[in-house]
C-alpha cells in the first residue's frame, strides 16, 4: 500500500468531528500497515477485533494511540462497525470505516471527507476504481453488479459500488436506522435503510489495491455470502412492497 499528498481542499474540515473506525477479523498480515497509514489522517482511531483467532490481537497491542473493542467470537463485519459507531459517536459526529485488509488506500478518506456539506449529513461511499488491467477477483465484480441492482430494487440508492468498505457515515443516525443484519449484509441494507429514512447517499472515486501476490485476505464466501445477500434483499423488498418501511 502507498500513501500519497493530497491537495489542499482535500484536507478535513476544522468544523467537522470525525473518527476512524476498523473492523477487524484475522488481518494480522495486514492490519498493522493499514493503521499506521490511518494515523497519518489524525483522526481518532477504533479498531473492532471481531473474535480474530490468529495474531491479530498481539498486533493490536503493539499498536500505540488507538481504541481497541473486542468480541470475543466472531459476530460479523456488521456488528463490528455498529460497536465502532456506539463508541466513535461519544467523540465525534462521523465514522470513516475502513477495511482492514489493505485494498483501501487510508489517505483518500480525506477525498470523501472533502465532499461533505454544512446542513445535510450523507452517507458517503468511496467508489473504487479499477485501473486498466488490474487483477480484480471475478467475485468482486459479479458481487458489486449483483449487489448495485438489488439495492436499488429494495428501494435504495442507485449507486455503482453498493459494497464498497471505505464509507463516512453520520453519527449518530446511523446507528438509529435499525438494521438487521450483521455480516456483509449490513453495508447493503444501511443504504437502503438510509435512502427509506430520507438520508443522502453520495459516491466520490478512491483507488483499490488488488496486486496479485499480495498480503490481502478476504472472508467473502461466494456461494454463502450470495445466499445471506439473497435473504437480506427479500426481506428489504418485501418490506418495501407490504410494509413500505
């Protein structure tokens, strides 16, 4: 992973109060890089160790100047954002969620941050940008269309990366949007849920590290992670269609 500078409007609001929060579960080949480069953001920082079973938590100790939350079991991407937002949101009034298995390049969350205005407080979504030629894991992409359609039909947003990681949202009305799901899911319904609940939702481009060869780890499980999709889009379009909620 790489840093770079950023431009001077780039950088944060002086009028904004934002945090880092990164949910973790057995990135210890990762993890370390992704926090040091977070730092350089000068944000405060909560890590969510998500019942990790390798050498996460030894990593995490190691690392000065942060916030560690643990559960201990794994309780899914989901929960361990929601348990970043209920601490994030005593300091600050928004979360910037980064993944913690190095795709993200930290630095462009200030691209997201940019972006922000005074009255309304979006949710908004790092769109990442491939570049000509990269190894992108087929998963991924079928995953990002598959996920782009349902959630619009489920009534949400038209965007063109639904499942992207890297996010800011506002706190604490996201926290107040009742979702269901816990795992990978989350980041889908709390769009939907968010567009229901009048909530903006905006796409700013950041780039993705998807080198061959490199210390990445995802836990996306194609053929389970499809059918939990699956699920959450019924029931958001069910609800949409009986309940209009």
């Amino acid at each position: 992973m790489e840093s770079r500078k950023k431009k001077p409007q780039a950088q944060k609001k002086s009028n904004q109060k934002i945090a880092v929060v990164i949910p973790v579960y057995n990135h210890a080949a990762t993890v370390s890089e992704v926090i040091r480069q977070a730092k350089t953001l000068r944000f405060p920082i909560f890590v969510v160790n998500d019942g990790s079973t390798d050498d996460t938590a030894r990593r995490l100790k190691e690392i000065a100047g942060i916030k560690i939350l643990t559960h201990k079991e794994n309780m899914g991407k989901g929960a361990a954002i929601l348990s970043g937002f209920a601490a994030a949101c005593r300091v600050a009034d928004w979360a910037i969620t980064i993944d913690a298995d190095g795709q993200h390049y930290p630095q462009d969350a200030l691209d997201l941050v940019a972006v922000l205005p005074h009255k309304e407080k979006p949710i908004v979504v790092g769109r990442r940008m491939y570049a000509e030629g990269e190894h992108v894991p087929w998963t991924s992409r079928f995953g990002r269309k598959f996920s782009n359609f349902w959630v619009w039909v489920s009534g949400g947003p038209m965007l063109s990366d639904s499942q992207s990681g890297m996010r800011i949202y506002p706190l604490p009305e996201s926290l107040n949007l009742q979702t269901r799901a816990r795992r990978f899911q989350f980041e889908v319904e709390i769009l939907v849920k968010a567009k229901r609940k009048g909530i903006p939702v905006m796409e700013v481009p950041v780039r993705v590290n998807y080198r061959p060869g490199g210390a990445r780890v995802s836990h996306f499980r194609p053929f389970v992670d499809f059918l939990r999709n699956s699920s959450t889009f019924t029931r958001l379009i069910f609800a949409r269609i009986f309940t209009r909620r």
